[in-house]
C-alpha cells in the first residue's frame, strides 16, 4: 500500500517556517568563513552561533517574518531582549533607524497588531523560503 503523504498541521509548518527564515536572517550577511556580526552588540560569530533575534516579539505573525524586524544577534542580546532590557531595545531600535530610516520602523509598529496566518500562507512562505535559502548557498 502506498502511505498518504504526511499532512503538516499549521503549528509544524510555523515550526518549518520560523526555522527556514532564521538560517535566511542569521546566514544572509555572512562572510564567506561564516563569520557574522551581533546586529546589537557587534561580537562577531559564526553565524550558527547567533540567533534571529525580533526587535517586535514574534507573537505578532507580520513582525515574526518581517526581515526589518529580524536581525542575527548573539544569546546574549536575544535574551536580554526577551526580558525587556532597555538598552538592548534602544540599540536594536537605532541601528534599525540607522539601517531603515524612522518611518519605516515606526510603521513597523503600527503593523503591530495580531495577525493570523492560514496553512496556506504558510506553504506559501516555505515555498519562497526555499527558494531563498538556496539562493544563499
Ligand atoms: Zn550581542
């Protein structure tokens, strides 16, 4: 008998989503010997040493795969992020500003509001993912 092809739920293709797009942010502006920047601190590691650290928490879905929004830094910064330390928050934002301009972060806010996605933007998403990560390699 032939098996059925597996059916992913929406929660295992957020997990395949969110792990796809954090090599995408965290491989992205590597150097040719792996080595990446801490986007807050500066420390320099091989990029499978740093993390997709969000600016926005990623409980918002815009902000959870907004390349604006996410950036590779290093645990240390990630976690002090989560725990809400105002000076990582204040660094991530400037270099955002920096980077982005303050209107472009300021919309990024304003986009901060709960956004659901379906399966199929998920499989949408993994789909230009893959593509992404090869064009990377
Ligand atoms: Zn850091």
């Amino acid at each position: 008998m032939i098996p059925k092809p597996k059916v992913q739920t929406p929660p295992e293709l957020r997990r395949q989503a969110d792990e796809m797009f954090s090599i995408i942010i965290r491989s992205q502006y590597a150097g040719v010997n792996g080595k990446e920047f801490c986007f807050v601190c500066g420390i320099c590691a091989n990029w499978h040493h740093l993390q997709c650290g969000h600016f926005l928490a990623r409980g918002n879905y815009k902000a959870r795969y907004s390349e604006i929004n996410c950036k590779p830094i290093c645990p240390d910064c990630n976690r002090k992020q989560k725990f809400g330390d105002k000076e990582v928050e204040e660094k991530f934002r400037d270099k955002l500003i920096q980077m982005y301009g303050e209107e472009e972060v300021e919309k990024l806010k304003k986009d901060y509001k709960i956004h659901k996605l379906y399966k199929s933007d998920y499989i949408e998403m993994i789909e230009k993912f893959k593509i992404r990560i090869g064009e990377l390699q």
